[in-house]
C-alpha cells in the first residue's frame, strides 16, 4: 500500500493531462512528391497541369522553374518567403533532362473521418517526436474533447461531411491560428481559403473545454461509425483482413476483429481515468518485456446484448484493449500475458482506484478464453451460450405453466393437446395396457341396441376401463 501512495503522490506532482492532440496527416503542398501523378516534384523542363474545375489550395514553400503551368479556375497559391514560380530560361537541372506533362492529383480525396489520415498524442511534444498513441478506430477520428492541428505551413483538402452535421471539438490550429471560440472560427469559415481547404455540408462546435467527467467521457463519433469504417477499408477491397486467431474479439468501437484481450470495467464514482491510464501506463506499458503490446482505454457504452439483437446498453464501462506484433500461432499471446498481470493487480489494488468489476476476454492464435481473475472480477460468458441458456429456460418456464394449467393455448397446439391426453391417461398410476380394436365393441351410444347381450365374464375391472362385451353371455341370466 505505501508504493501505491507513492504512485499516488508521484502522479499528482507530476500532473496528469486529459488531452489529445489529433493532427491531420496529408497535404497540398506543391512540394509533397506524392500530390502528382508521376510520384515526384515538377521540374525545369516539366508542363505543370491543375484541373480546370478543381478548388484547391496550395502552399508553395520554395522557388519552382517550370516550362509551363495550367492553373484551376478556382484556386490558390499560398507562397512562403521567397517562393514563387519563373519561366524555363534553358538552364540545365540536374534529374530533368527529358521533361513531361505531370497532373496534380491530390484534391478530393480526403475525408475527415477516415482514421488513418490522424495522427493522435498526449502532448504537443509527443506529436512532434512521433510518440503517437493507439486508439479503437472510431476513436483514431477526432473526439468531442480533442485538440485539433492542421500543421504550419501546409495547406489542405478535406472534405467534413457529417452524419449529424455537427464536429465537435475542443480546439482547432489552422495555418498556425489557434481557434478556441465559434464566433472567430465562423468568420475564418467564411474565408476564401477556408472554403477551398474545406469541403461539405459539415461545420464545427468548439467547446474550448476538456472533459467534465474525471471518469472519462465518450468520444462521440458512434454515429459516424459506418462512415468511418467504410473509409478505413476503401484502400483493403471493402474487407478486414481475417485474424489469425480463434474467436477474435470486437472492441466497441473499432471496424474489425482482432487477436489480444480486451478489459472491461465497472467503476465506482471514485474512477479517474487518466489516473488509471497512467497506472497501467507505468507500472506495465513501461517494462521492456512488454514493448510490443499496445493499450487503447475508453468509456464506452457496453457491446449489444442478447446474440447482438438489441441495442447496446445505456450504461457505459471502461474498455481496455490490447494487442501485439506477434503473429501466427503466437498472435495475442503478448497481450494475453499482460492482461492477466492486470487482472491480478486489480484484484489486489482496484479498490484504491474505484474499480467495482473486471472481466477479461482472451483471444490468440492457439486458443481462446474469457476468465476472472480475484474478489473484484465478473467471469464473462459468451453471449450465444448465455442466449442458448434463456430461451432453454424460457421454454421449460412455458411448458410448466401449461402442464399445471395455469398457461392454455388458443388455439389449442396440437402437440401439447397430445401431451395433456397422455397426461392424463397416465395419471391413473402404473402404467396399463391401452387395449386392442374389436370388431364387436361398439360405441357407449350403441350399446343399447345390444338388448340381451351378455358377456361370459369381464376381462377385468370396469373400473380400469379395460374390457369388452361377450354377446353370448348375458348378465341378467346370471343374476337370476
């Protein structure tokens, strides 16, 4: 308990941040050799061609000598210091002796909630050194909180269509601004610039706020999940690529299956995420053993219940998701390991950092398992088994009531109709012999017409109600 106050005291002095800062990856930039078709810079000898109806800006950061350049009806140039264009004057380049005709190819491509054009980190400095973070793929888009940078010095085409027609977020840097307030970031909107750099129906809300909630909150883009995941796979023929796991797990939140483990919390109103995160951050992310496994936390609403059929729960959890670079049979067992060292600290410290249950889900190359680990862990069970289990149950809870008739069907089923009349037959105690079909046992109704009838004796108790009539024996002869 005393390493754990010190953990405690270490984090307060130190200072914990809940922010995530997301930087947009492509640009426009003249200079950016992947924005032409021919995959490099046009040079001297080089015919420079835009297309006509394309709205683009672009930033120019250095002189360009060119043979000559087809611009769009409606576009920019944005120039750095000293940068501009001039014409061919037969000075020799070097690389450009044979020149060609080269497009300008990047504009309308690029959407805002395809996650692999972010890049996401806890700070500034972290961005820049390329310390990025791992995050479920609704979550690799920018969220409701998160801090948003379009780097200096770059221009860009982005279209921001939106589901619900409204970005939330904290803060958004363009052209080296800062924009923390809606009114300013409208006017800017209403730019020349702005109305080539953005593209769609889409606006922006800036809350200028982190999280409220020390728990966490949701990132917000659930409603853009489709959207997301239609963009992720554009590039991958519409389809995940098929984990090399049994049963692979589905975080909430991301597009495709994966092999690791996937933690899943119930908190107390005592649950600091961002103190849970560094927990975990550094009493097990920072080991060298385990530099190949990467951490993704979140408050999440639970997964769908019941086989997937309704929707998912109202009540949020803190989703933890691990996976490594190990592949083949080995994939997720890395991940699998430190999952387990997890539950086992929250078994013995979970109480200290607000956490009520855990449960943990396994899924690697050789084999699959869902576990609980200590006093503070639920086992999870596969949702099909537990949807076999209640409709088993259901229908024994329906048959019950029907056999002590208290349920009756209308109309009446005739399997259960069936079933009441063996029932009943039955009731008489051990089980009789039911008879045969005698070709001179008649109706009750027709007994009658059988006037001096007898019988030579009966074949046992009427009262069983197994017997016939002998019509050469007649029972009033007898009695006389």
């Amino acid at each position: 308990m005393k390493t754990l106050l010190s953990f405690f005291i270490f984090l307060h002095l130190l200072g914990t941040s809940a922010a995530v800062y997301k930087q947009w990856i492509p640009n426009t930039n003249f200079e950016n050799a992947s924005n032409w078709d021919k995959k490099r810079v046009p040079c001297a000898n080089d015919v420079v061609v835009f297309g006509s109806s394309e709205e683009v800006s672009v930033f120019v950061q250095s002189p360009h000598i060119l043979t000559d350049m087809f611009i769009p009806l409606n576009g920019e140039f944005v120039m750095a210091p000293g940068a501009g264009f001039a014409a061919f004057d037969s000075n020799y380049e070097p690389g450009c002796q044979t020149g060609s005709e080269i497009t300008f190819t990047s504009s309308g491509r690029s959407q805002w909630y395809d996650p692999t054009l972010w890049h996401a980190a806890v700070s500034m400095e972290n961005l820049e050194m390329g310390k990025y973070i791992f995050s479920t793929d609704e979550e690799r888009a920018p969220c409701q909180y998160d801090d948003v940078l379009f780097q200096p010095e770059t221009s860009f085409w982005v279209n921001i269509e939106s589901s619900e027609q409204m970005i939330h977020l904290r803060s958004i840097s363009i052209m080296g601004q800062k924009f923390t307030h809606d009114d300013t970031l409208a006017e800017y909107m209403q730019s020349r610039s702005a109305k080539l750099q953005f593209h769609g129906q889409g606006t922006f809300r800036l809350s200028n706020a982190r999280c409220p909630d020390k728990s966490g909150c949701e990132c917000g883009n659930a409603a853009e999940h489709q959207r997301i995941c239609a963009a992720l796979l554009q590039n991958s023929e519409g389809q995940c690529a098929v984990p090399t796991c049994q049963n692979p797990l589905e975080p909430v939140g991301h597009c495709c299956e994966i092999c690791g483990a996937m933690i899943s919390l119930e908190y107390s109103s005592g649950f600091d995420i961002e103190l849970y995160r560094d927990r975990i951050l550094h009493t097990f992310l920072s080991l060298p053993k385990n530099a190949g496994v990467q951490m993704a936390i979140s408050k999440v609403h639970g997964p769908r219940t019941f086989l997937g059929l309704f929707p998912r729960s109202s009540a949020s959890l803190i989703q933890v998701v691990l996976i490594d670079n190990r592949t083949g049979s080995e994939s997720g067992t890395h991940a699998k390991q430190l999952a387990e060292d997890v539950m086992n600290d929250i078994a013995e410290y979970g109480d200290s950092f607000g956490i009520v249950r855990g449960s943990l889900q396994i899924a690697t190359g050789n084999n699959w398992s869902a576990q609980g680990t200590g006093p503070h862990v639920g086992a999870t069970t596969a949702g099909t088994v537990i949807g076999l289990l209640l409709i088993l149950l259901l229908l024994g809870i329906v048959l019950l009531l029907y056999r002590k008739g208290i349920l009756r069907s209308f109309p009446p089923v005739p399997m259960l109709s069936r079933w009441k009349r063996m029932k009943d037959l039955d009731s008489f105690g051990e089980a009789v012999d039911k008879g045969f079909d005698n070709p001179m046992f008649d109706t009750p109704s027709n007994l009658a017409a059988l006037d001096g009838a007898c019988s030579m004796g009966e074949m046992g108790s009427k009262n069983s109600q197994v017997y016939f009539i002998n019509p050469l024996y007649d029972e009033t002869e007898l009695q006389a």
